[in-house]
C-alpha cells in the first residue's frame, strides 16, 4: 500500500532514528513509480527508441528533432521517423507473445 513499507531493524535501534530514514521512504518499486510519472504516455519509451536511432544528439531537443523539425514529444518524433507503420514484423511479435502469454 502507498506510504505503508515493511522496515527492518534491529532490538536496539531508536524508533525515531528508525522512522526518520530516507532508505524507508522508497522502495525500489515507489521510486521507479514516481520517476516515470514526469513521462506521460510511455514518452520515456519512445525517448529510448529514439536514442537507438537518432546519431549524435547532445540535447532532448536534438533527441526530439526529425529532418530539422523539432517536435512536441519524443512519441511524435517517433512517429515522424515512420518505423512502426505497418512493421508487420513488430505485429506478428506482438501477436505470438500475446498468444504465448494466454496460456492457451
């Protein structure tokens, strides 16, 4: 549950000293969570295709500009390259981990 972590401590620690520890107030998970919600609409998904394509980018602008246009979002820099239109082999792979993925 948010705000509720599991602690661990020993018998003779403090409770206060335990409660006021800033390792206690993420865990791994809450911190990824919390890191990812700047990113609306998976933009740090299409930021990091970006990066596997776009050469020499020294800014997130740079990363974000297709053919001299910069453009709003990583996702519409994206869709400007046009590498997922019709990729039927993205398709097929969605489709067999689905399947896969069903158990049926």
């Amino acid at each position: 549950m948010p705000g509720r972590q599991n602690l661990i401590f020993a018998d003779d620690d403090k409770i206060l000293d335990i409660v006021d520890k800033k390792k206690y107030k993420d865990t791994m998970f809450t911190a990824w969570m919390r890191a990812n919600v700047k990113f609306q609409d998976g933009e740090i998904f299409y930021m990091r295709l970006l990066l596997n394509v776009q050469r020499d980018c020294r800014s997130f602008e740079s990363i974000r500009t297709v053919d001299g246009v910069l453009y709003d979002s990583f996702k519409d820099a994206y869709n400007a390259l046009g590498l997922l239109i019709d990729d039927p082999e993205l398709i097929n792979a969605i489709k067999e981990t689905a399947e896969l993925s069903s158990g049926f």
